[in-house]
C-alpha cells in the first residue's frame, strides 16, 4: 500500500494508466530525499481499507525539504550531509518535482515517468522544471543562473551607456 496511487484503491485497476506508474515513482523519489516513505509504513499496512481509503484520498505528504527536518542524523548523513544544505538543495525545485508526481488526482501530475525524468534532467540542468508555480521571477532567476557572463556583461554594456548618457547631457547643458 505504501506505493499504492489513490485511483489504485478505488478502482480496482480498471481506471489506472501510466500516471499510476508516476505516482510509485514519486514515492520512491520521496524516499530517496529523505530516508523515509511519504507516509508511515506500519500506520498504511495497519489501516482498515477505509482508513487507508482517506489516507491516500485526502492526506498530503509533507514537503520533502521539511520532512528533512524531522528525520534523524543518519539519513541526513547518507544523504550528505549537514541539514540546512540537504535542506536547501531539496527545497523548491524537488518539492515542486516530487510533490507533482505524489499529486492526489492523476490529472495533476506528470503524464508519463519520462515526463518526470525530463523534469528531473531540467533540475539537474539548472532549467526552468515545469513542477514550477508559475511566475516569471523564477524563470528569470534560472535564465540568469545559467548565462551568468552573458547577463553581467550585459549589465556592464547597460551600465556603460547610462554612465556614457549622463556625461553627455552633464557636458551639453554645461555648453549652452
């Protein structure tokens, strides 16, 4: 049950589609940023079929990043490291990823688990991944990190010729 998508429960198979697969795959993401599974393992296989019914119906897991916080040294330190930078570097982007792929409703995550690994090797990449909120702040911030010499010598251009205007109106007002 652990694996187990919310249409799985429901359906009985005959409603299930590749987003099923997707929904496993992130469980297993899941578990590979934070050592643990999105939801208890005794607390799932325990469960009555209503209760595990309103478990994968109706509770979200907890973001990856702040599940990090909760979990004990060791699975920090197989991960490696020191909290707060596994916590940065799974914080945003792979909450975004992993959150899209454990989505309740099948319509809300990746289509298929290529999707998801694209989505991934955009991360990886330091592109845009499409999990993202919308918003162009973050869009910019990834265009900038990745063309970092283009941008700042961009701005010193842009820079130059404001410096440049400035000189000139200064030198044409002292003129007259």
């Amino acid at each position: 049950p652990e694996y187990m998508s919310p249409e799985q429960m429901f359906s009985g198979g005959v409603d299930v589609d590749t987003r099923t697969d997707v929904y496993s795959l992130g469980v297993t993401l899941y578990e590979q940023l934070c050592g643990e599974l999105p939801f208890d393992s005794r607390r799932l296989r325990g469960a009555g079929r209503d209760e595990l019914a309103r478990i994968l119906q109706d509770e979200l897991p907890t973001q990856p990043s702040k599940r990090l916080s909760q979990v004990g040294g060791a699975a920090l330190s197989a991960r490696g490291g020191e909290r707060t930078v596994v916590q940065r570097t799974v914080a945003g982007e792979l909450d975004w990823i992993t959150l899209k792929a454990l989505a309740k409703r099948r319509e809300d995550r990746y289509p298929s688990a290529l999707a998801l690994a694209e989505d991934l090797e955009r991360w990886l990449a330091h592109e845009p991944v499409l999990a993202a909120p919308p918003g162009h702040t973050y869009r910019l911030r990834k265009f900038v990190r990745r063309h970092r010499v283009a941008v700042a010598a961009g701005c010193a251009v842009l820079v130059s010729l404001v410096v440049a205007l400035v000189v000139s109106l200064a030198a044409t007002s002292e003129a007259k």
